[in-house]
C-alpha cells in the first residue's frame, strides 16, 4: 500500500507561489528554472507510480519522497519500498541528454545541446542513502543483517554511456521500462522474512512520522529575490487578475465583475509557502491590500490555529490546513 502516495513535495509549491507574484525579470527566470528543475523530476518519479501499483498491497509498504534525519544531516529517498523480507530505495533521475556515468570519478556528466553539466553519481548517491536508512532503522529496531537494496532508475530517454562496465555496481542503474523485471527479481531474490507484519506496519508508521519536508527559505537561497519582489493582492479565482477589492463582506473583481467570500484564502496560502505561516495584522493588511484592522482581524481568526502576543505585537500563526486547499 501506498502509505506515503506521490504528492507534489512542499518546496516546489513554494517556487510555485513565488512565480504566482513576481514581475518578469532576471530573478522571476531564476525561480522557473528551479521550478521546471524540480518539477521534471516529480515528473520522474511520478512516471513508476505505474510499476509500483503492481505490488501487492497487504505486502507492501511504499513511500514517495521520505527526508528522514540521521541525527546529523537529512537525508532524501525518492521511493522507499518496504517488505518483511527487503527494503529497497529507487533513486529517479529524469534527465535528458546524452548521460556519461563515470564511476572512476564519482561523477555523471550531461551533454546537451552543446552544454555540459556536471552532477553526483547517482550509484554512489543511492549507496550512501542505502547506508543512512540503515542507520536509521539500526537505531530504533532490532533486526540484524535487513537487506536495504538500490536501485539508479534513469525515467527520461537519455542516451546512456557508462565507462569501466566491469564495475558491478553498475547494475544498479535500470531504465524505467525495465522496473516491472528488476523488481521481481529482487523479490525472487530475498525469500527469508526478518520481520512479522505488524512490526513492520510500526516501522512503516515510524518512517511516516519520522518524514521533516524539505522546506526552502527562498530569500536566502535566491540571492536577487528580495520580500519586495513579491506582489502583494488578492487574485480573482475567476479572470486571474490582482487585485480585488474588498468591500464589508466579499471580494469584488471590477474588470470581470465576480465576488468572492473566500478569494483571499489562496492568497494567505501563498503567504504561507513565501514567508511561513507567522502574520501580523499590519503584514496581513499588506499583502491582502486591506485598510482595515478589523477586517484582518476576522479574517486571521478565522484562518489562524493560534496566536500569541498582544495589540500590535500580536503575531498570528496560519492553519496548515490553508495548504490543503490545493489549486
Ligand atoms: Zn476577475
């Protein structure tokens, strides 16, 4: 069973928003290009969903996208697959172009369109998550000697060239139309159970919980993007356009004539996703373009789970249930 299902993760919502409200520009290319970065390995890693519906759901525990904390740095697996007898990590790399892996040298270089690109291996990348998940259930189970498999699984149509063939751990890099074999093989290949049913939905449990998202700050990573970049306003859920305005009880657009009672929840989401889910009533004012307080009041009540501090130090902390409210 899917107990962690492919979802878009956090930070690509985030560089989602922020291209909801920046101007073109250099640092608006910026963001897309990390966004359309990120967004082709989703895609990736979306494309062996088809593969991994075949596995048996009362056997199987898989998860999309775990970032698990080792007690010294996080670490992110694309799939985990769990079974009592083996675990198995899928590393997804969807990128196109002529792909040299060079296993001497640690490296895998992308040629394309006369530019060169130099990235990780991704064999020695899936190793060293293989040796961390094990470090991670050595640390709270009992179970000598769980086999943790990986897998390098190339998702795009990339011309593929690996140097040194001897090297056994080249193996390990399949071509998605290959997964549906690869993963038999390694079922057939581990027949002894480690671990009963039940222990293993508490260590599926625990893996779940034990998830931290990978949340970006993007004015610290993005050099050129500044708070006052971003443009401020409620869109209309109905032309798109900023802003509308409020008046007592509805958000009115004048170019296309549609109200709307809730249209500044998207925008609070998006507030959410830039700047993290503390507000104040003056920066709700700000970025809902409000003149008033009382207005801001009723809508950070309705649309905060908590808030401490009193008057205008008040600092209001949105519900994540904002970002549920997928668009
Ligand atoms: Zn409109």
């Amino acid at each position: 069973m899917f107990v962690k299902p492919i979802k878009i993760p956090y930070h690509i919502k985030q560089y989602e928003a922020c291209l909801r409200r920046l101007a073109p520009g250099s640092t608006r290319n910026e963001v897309e290009n990390r966004f359309k970065r990120c967004m082709a390995g989703f895609r990736g890693e979306q494309s062996i969903t088809y593969f991994l519906d075949y596995l048996p759901d009362e056997e199987f525990l898989i998860f999309h996208n775990l970032r698990l904390f080792d007690k010294i740095h996080y670490f992110q697996i694309d799939w985990l697959i769990m079974c009592s007898r083996f675990s198995l990590i899928l590393e997804v790399k969807n990128i196109s172009g002529k792909l040299t892996i060079d296993h001497g040298l640690w490296q895998m270089i992308r040629e394309i369109d006369g530019q060169t690109d130099i990235f990780d291996d991704p064999v020695l990348q899936a190793e060293r998550l293989t040796e961390q998940l094990r470090k991670w259930l050595k640390q709270r189970f009992e179970i000598p000697d769980f086999p943790v498999e990986s897998r390098v699984v190339i998702t795009s149509s990339a011309q593929l060239q690996i140097d040194n063939q001897k090297d056994f751990s080249i193996r390990n890099i399949i071509r998605k139309s290959y997964l549906g074999k690869e993963l038999d093989k390694i079922n057939q290949l581990h027949t002894k159970s480690f671990i009963h049913q039940s222990d293993l939905r508490n260590m599926g449990n625990q893996l779940f919980t034990g998830h931290n998202p990978y949340v970006v700050d993007l004015f610290t990573l993005i050099k050129s993007l500044s708070p006052k970049d971003i443009i401020n306003g409620v869109q209309c859920p109905n032309c798109g356009l900023s802003p509308m305005k409020r008046s007592l009880r509805y958000w009115h657009c004048d170019p296309c004539n549609h109200s709307s009672i809730n249209a500044h929840l998207a925008a609070l989401r998006d507030y959410y996703l830039l700047f993290g889910p503390n507000i104040t009533n003056k920066q709700c004012r700000d970025f809902l373009l409000l003149d008033s307080q009382a207005v801001a009041k009723g809508i950070l009540h309705s649309t905060g789970q908590n808030y401490y501090g009193e008057n205008k130090g008040r600092i209001y902390q949105l519900s994540p249930d904002l970002l549920c409210n997928d668009r």
